[in-house]
C-alpha cells in the first residue's frame, strides 16, 4: 500500500511498512487538514500550532490556518482591511470605522454597503434654554468599489459651549466620493437654530419664537417639519417658554418645546410625547450585527412600551439632541439625550448635544462609517 502526506512546502511519498519518524510526523502529518468542534477543543489538542497548520472548526463551518502567530479565516469573497473593529456576522463582513483610516480593497466588488455618518452638533447654552443640537447626516448606499485605497474621514461631533452661545456644527465623514453633513448647531434664546445634515434645535422665546436649522436639501420647512436628503430639520423653539427645541434626526424632525408634541418617525409610527431631538433612522440588522462585531452596542437601542407605538430593543442611528436642559454629550452615534427617552446603549451614530439653561451643553457626537459585504 502506497501513500501521499502533504506538507506546506510539498510532500512524501511512502509505502507500505515504512516507519515515520517524529520530524516526518510533525513537518507533514501536522500540516493536514485537523477538524475540530470548535476553537476550545482546537486549543486543548494543539497546544503550539505550526505555520500553514489548517484546521476545520465544525461548530461554524470555517476554515482557518496559523500565520505564525494567529489562527486565521480563510476569505471566501472581497479581500478588505481597515476599520477599528472588523468582523463576521449573519453573512457579511463588517468594517467599522469610528475614526478616520484607509479603507484597502484587494479585489474589486460590486455591491459594497455602507453607512456614513457625520458628526453631530452640539446644543446650545442659554440664559433661558438652548436648542439641542442636529444629528450628523446620514447616507445609506450600496456602492460598486474597485480594487484600491479609499480614504475614510470621520467627523467629530460640535464641541459644548458655556455662557450665551450659539452650538458648534459637526463635522463632515467621506468615503469613496460620499459625503455626509455635519450636524447643525443649536440656538440660543430666540434664535434659530443652525442648518447641517439634520438641522439644530431653535432657542426658547421670546417673542415669536425661534425657528429649527434646515437639513441639507431640505424641500419642506414648517416650523419643525422639514425633511431633507440626510436627515431632518430642528425643532422650532416656540415663545414664552423655558424649554429650547429638539435637534432634527435621521428618522424624524426635532420636536418643538411643548410637552403635547407627538414624535413620530416617517413611516408615521407614533413613539408617544418627546420635546427631544428628532428620531433616529432604524437599521435593526445593521445595529445588532455591528453590536456583535464590536462587542459593545453601534447606535442607540431604544426600548419603548408597545402601548405607545414603539418597538422593544430597536437600533436608530443619527439621533437628535435634546433641548431639554440635556447636558448629557453625544457618543458616536447617539443623540445628546437628557429628555424622556429611555437610552439602553450610546454608541452609533453622530447625535448632537443637549442645550442647558446654565454651564456647558452637550457635544455632539462623533461620526461613523459601517462598511459590509457577503462573505
């Protein structure tokens, strides 16, 4: 009986009767293919790898070899680096970028998804309230990349403010020709608030009141509102009350100051009261499997009672800050929340920062950039 034993740098031929001695064991009957049930059991039987050892895991149907110092996937589809957490989830491979980087293709792909971030706008400080400030606009887009080096800028949110001042706008995100808008500033008393991807939350009175930032490509603008390309209009701040508006969001327009207000997102589902930054965009899969990847929650899980309207642990990115006397800075990602809404994660998209009646407003949140395709 005749044989073959494979080994990395080629093979041996032998027959029937021959002995193998332990270097022939450990250069070619090591490098075959070793299956396991998964990593736990790889661990307790090879307790130092070989370089261009594989072995098969059969609890994930994966293939994966020692480079020498780690166990490595091999990939099945586009080849990529970049991003502080890359990972594997429901299908995809996930690049997440919460700062800026390179974003390297190796092989050219057609349906590349992404999800680009600005960050957001910080909330006004006031003598009465400020606004709170936008979210940073958001582009969701299925892209066609060739093979090469793309640029990843991440936008940092709008720097709190103290004293009778005006928020700070966030900052722009690009990647592959995209760009996101940051988020608009909040108002002081009686001033409107500032345009951006969503727009800032307008002052408390006096007066007539103050009207909410635009969003970028904004077509309506009635008073709280207006709808844009990458989010929402801000919050009108309406006369004779202590209270500023809401930043816009992704998902709806910042609510005025009056306690009566329903929130609502586009497709009209009603969350109940909130006088609070504008809803954020809800990508449930995006959400959960971006939190898988990076260990900890991307974007704001909101849990809200089925009785009003919302949905039990729902993920929304580019959340708006709130005019509510919020202090309360936004992660990536996260609305600037202080108001009535119930916040089990903060970490996503670029929310803007809460308005105060006295000491420092929120920041805004910084942006993010989520890149996946199939695996």
């Amino acid at each position: 009986m005749e044989g073959l034993l494979m080994a990395a740098g080629g093979y041996k031929e032998f027959v029937a009767g021959e002995t193998l001695d332990e270097d022939e064991i450990n250069d070619y009957l090591m490098q075959g293919m070793l299956v396991f049930a998964g990593t736990a059991a790889r661990g307790s039987a090879i307790g130092t790898p070989v370089e261009g050892q594989f072995s098969f895991l059969a609890d994930s149907d994966s293939v994966e070899f020692f480079d020498g110092s780690q166990w490595t996937g091999l990939e099945t589809s586009t080849v990529a680096t970049g991003g502080d957490h890359v990972g594997t989830a429901n299908g995809f491979k996930y690049h997440i970028f919460l700062s800026s980087d390179d974003f390297v293709l190796s092989s050219s792909q057609a349906a590349v998804e992404c999800l680009l971030i600005a960050g957001g706008g910080s909330g006004a400080a006031g003598n009465t309230a400020g606004g709170g400030g936008g979210a940073g606009g958001l582009i969701q887009k299925v892209l066609s990349l060739t093979a090469g080096t793309y640029p990843v800028v991440i936008g940092d949110g709008g720097a709190g403010v103290s004293g009778n001042t005006n928020g700070n706008t966030g900052n722009d995100s690009t990647f592959a020709g995209l760009t996101a808008k940051g988020g608009g500033y909040g108002g002081i008393n009686g001033a409107n608030g500032g345009p951006g991807g969503s727009g800032g939350g307008g002052g408390a009175g006096p007066g007539a009141g103050s009207v909410g930032g635009a969003a970028i490509d904004e077509f309506t603008a009635v008073r709280y509102q207006g709808i844009g390309s990458q989010g929402h209009s801000g919050g009108g701040g309406l006369a004779a009350t202590s209270e500023g508006a809401g930043g816009g969001g992704a998902g709806s327009p910042g609510h005025a100051n009056r306690g009566e207000g329903e929130w609502r997102a586009d497709d009209d589902t009603d969350f109940g009261q909130r006088n609070d930054g504008g809803i954020g965009k809800r990508l449930d899969d995006w959400g959960s499997d971006a939190s898988t990847v990076a260990a900890t929650t991307i974007g704001d899980k909101y849990t809200y009672s089925l009785d009003a309207g919302g949905t039990a642990d729902a993920y929304y990115f580019a959340g708006g800050g709130s005019g509510e006397n919020g202090t309360v800075a936004g992660a990536p990602g996260g609305g600037g929340d202080a108001g009535s809404g119930t916040i089990d994660g903060l970490d996503g998209a670029g929310g803007g920062g809460g308005g105060v009646n006295t000491g420092t407003s929120g920041a805004g949140g910084s942006g993010l950039l989520i890149v996946r395709y199939p695996v």
